[in-house]
C-alpha cells in the first residue's frame, strides 16, 4: 500500500509507526522494514518505516473467502487492500 495512491516514489522521510492488520481468511505471520540493523520483534503488528518502507508478511488462507490487510501510520489516510482467495484448484 503506497502511501500516494500507488503514484510516484515512496517519500523517505523520518521514520513513521505503522500498525498492520488482517481481516478475513488468513492472518498476520510478521512485519519488516528492510533495516539489516533492526533486531525487534517480527511478529509485532507494528513496525517504524526505513527509508520510507514497511512490509507486511501474510498466512496463506485455509478457506476460500477475502482478506484484507490494513496498514495505519500518523498523518497518513488509513490503507486496505481487498484481496481474494481462492483453492489452489480454482
């Protein structure tokens, strides 16, 4: 989730605290920022940006359905993301 819609650069600004989420099939497995020198936790919903990035890492699904992560900052518009899921046969 691009913090302008998709459009441009990620800005690198000063490091920003994002809180992650998952609704529907599946859940959050971890969160990472990209810094080789960050050592906490994975497994926390919320990480700091480096150099303007986070990542979330999600579970596969169990069930068919929709999951949609979520990713909050201050000073930013909340994001979501509608992702379907399917069987490995569909």
């Amino acid at each position: 989730m691009h913090p302008r819609g998709g459009v441009g650069p990620v800005p690198a600004g000063p490091p920003l605290r994002e809180d992650f989420g998952v609704g529907g099939a599946g859940g959050l497995v971890g969160v990472a920022d990209g810094n080789p020198h960050h050592v906490d936790s994975f497994q926390r919903p919320r990480r700091h940006t480096w150099r303007g990035r986070a990542l979330a890492v999600l579970s596969p699904a169990k069930r068919p359905g929709r999951r949609t992560p979520t990713a909050t900052a201050p000073g930013l518009r909340p994001a979501a993301l509608e992702l379907p899921v399917r069987t490995a046969n569909s």
